[in-house]
C-alpha cells in the first residue's frame, strides 16, 4: 500500500508541474501581446538648397524652313528643272507653266491701257488749252473750263484702272515661273511636264523644298523644366547614327506650356555636317541648374494618396501630416512648397499607415 501511495503522489507532483509550466508560458504570451514592439523609423531633415537635375527626353530633327509649293494659276506643266535630291539657290528657277488665256488678257489689258493713255493726254491737252484761252475775258465759258476740269479727273483715273488691271496680268503670268524662296534641297517632286496644275485643289505639292544645312530640334520640356533659358546648352544622341553625340543651344521658346500634357515646346538650332536629315530622332540630355533655392526632402519621404500629397512630420515627438507640392525631384530628392521649415525632421520611407499623432522618440 505504501508503494502504491508513493506512486500517486509522485504523479500528482508531476501533473502540478505541468500545469503550473502551462500557466507561465500563458502569461508570457499575455504580456507579450500587451506590449508591442515600439516602431522604428529612420529620420532626415529639411533642407533648402538649390535642386538642379538631369533628364533624358524624345526629340525630332527638323528643317529650319520648309514649304510645300501649289501653283498659284491655272496652267499646265511646261518645264521642271528640278528633282528629288536636287540642291537649289534663292531665286533658282524650279519649274515653268503655261496658260495662252493669261498671255492673252495680259495683252488686252495693256491695249486698254494704251487707249486709256492717250484719252487721258489729249483730254489734258483740251483742258490746258482752254485754260489759258480763258485768261482772255469772255473766250472761254466757266462752265465749259469746269466741265473739261472734270474730264480730265474722270479719264485720269480710268487710265490708273487700267494700268492696275495691266500689272495685275502681269503679275499672275510672273506666276507661271516658280522659283526657289530659299537655299535647299527638292525632298518631294509629284509633277510632271505636260500635267495640269490646279490653282484650287491642295491635295498634294507640285514640289517641296527644305532647308536642311541649317536644322531645328524639337524637344517637348516638361513644366518643371521651364527654367532653362535660351542659349542654355543641351546634349542630344542620334539613334540612327550609332547614337552619335552632338551638342545644340537652345535659341527659341514658345513661352506657352501645353495644357493636355503639360510641356512647353523648345527649339534649338542644329548646323548640319550633312550626315543629319530632317526627321531623325534623336535623345536629349536636359541639365536643369533648378528654381530659386527651395526646402528639398528625399524623395521616399514624400506620401501620395488619391486625395493629397504629403510629408510625415515629426513635432513634439508626434507624426503630423503636412501637405506639399513638388516642384522638382533628382537625384533621389524633391523640392516642395508646404508649411515645413529648414531643419525640421521628417519620416523616411513614409506610408500611410502611419497614422497622424502616432509617438515618436
């Protein structure tokens, strides 16, 4: 009996320990899930400096002048000189037409000059005439003197008429020779001799002619780069030629930005070795030297919701929210405006489940 005590006991010593390790391993736990690990986070402080950034950006090559040549008259194509690939000088001829019609009112038109012309002169004449003989008391009636005054007035200005209609003729058979405004290269040629030139339909130019010594690139700026001025310096890459580098200035702004995409068209001039061609693409390297100094976060702790932009601020050991505008991010940091001051600290890697009023150390 004494054995069999013995034994019982021995496990009721046994089910007590087991029990009591239970009971502290639960108030561990307990303890555990009502002290949370404090948060972590890294910290940086507000700066103001001048931000400058680097960018790479899509743009085009294309002729410093350019234009598409119509015919101005009817006609029918007598003679073109030129063709694709063909190099002109400023007055060259490019091609003639011909239209008899315009030959002909042209010569009627000079006739009724001519004829307007001599009427004028010898009704000129009459009225001179008759002016001095009216010096002598009683040659000449008033009336008459007045009348002849007047003709002389009316046929002067009808022989202007026809003298203007005469020019006029003249100028639109000056049109029947097309001439280069400007130095370049024919790039299109869709005419030939003996085709009918139609002063209305501007379906498609007889020729086109491009300057192409002298080439604009056309680079689209994004706003936040709009402090570049003109003659600022910019680096560009010619994909078709081996991605060849090639510096610009930029001479023109258009001083506009696009509201749909938000860039502001930029030009520079581009003198030509004659390896380039109007249409090439090329890639810019724009160097922003920045706005006026402005406070600059890293970049990561700027937070971007649906409804606001903002920076986790940390005053008086608490999270606060404050609200920002980019104006500029490189280089892994941003320029904002906002109610932040020089020197503050902010969160780095911010999100937003970090909640307002949270302690911070």
């Amino acid at each position: 009996m004494i054995k069999y005590r013995n034994i019982a006991i021995v496990k009721i010593f046994f089910l007590a320990f087991i029990l009591l390790s239970c009971s502290d391993k639960h108030d561990n736990e307990q303890k555990a899930v009502q002290t949370p690990a404090t948060p972590h986070y890294t910290f940086a402080t507000v700066t103001k400096e001048n931000l400058s950034s680097t960018i790479k950006l899509p743009a085009q090559l294309a002729a410093y002048r350019e234009i598409s040549i119509f015919p101005k008259v009817n006609g029918y194509v007598k003679k073109v000189y030129v063709d694709i690939g063909s190099s002109v000088k400023t007055g060259q001829l490019l091609m003639t037409l011909e239209a008899p019609e315009l030959e002909q009112a042209s010569v009627q038109a000079k006739e009724k000059y001519t004829k307007a012309k001599v009427d004028f002169l010898i009704v000129k004449e009459n009225y001179e005439r008759l002016f001095q003989a009216s010096k002598t008391a009683g040659a000449v009636s008033p009336l008459d003197l007045s009348i002849a005054k007047s003709k002389v007035e009316e046929d002067s200005i009808l022989c202007q008429q026809e003298k203007a209609n005469w020019q006029m003729q003249q100028t639109m058979i000056a049109y029947l020779n097309i001439t280069a405004p400007f130095n370049g290269v024919i790039t299109e040629r869709n005419t030939h001799e003996g085709a009918l030139a139609s002063a209305t339909l501007k379906d498609k130019p007889m020729l086109e002619l491009k300057q192409i010594n002298h080439l604009r690139l056309l680079i689209d700026l994004p706003e936040n780069f709009s402090t570049l001025k003109e003659k600022d310096s910019v680096t560009f890459y010619i994909t078709a030629l081996n991605n060849k580098k090639m510096s610009a200035v930029i001479s023109r702004k258009s001083d506009n930005v696009n509201t749909q995409y938000r860039f502001e068209r930029v030009e520079a001039d581009v003198q030509n070795d004659g390896t380039l061609t109007p249409g090439m693409y090329a890639d810019v390297i724009v160097k922003s030297n920045g706005n006026e100094p402005s406070l600059v976060v890293p970049a990561s702790a700027i937070v971007t919701s649906t409804q606001r932009k903002y920076v986790l601020a940390v005053r008086n050991n608490k999270v606060v929210k404050v609200d920002v505008t980019t104006i500029n991010e490189a280089n892994g940091k941003a320029a904002v405006t906002g109610l932040l001051q020089e020197g503050e600290r902010i969160i780095i890697n911010a999100n937003d489940e970090i909640k307002e009023g949270a302690v911070v150390s």
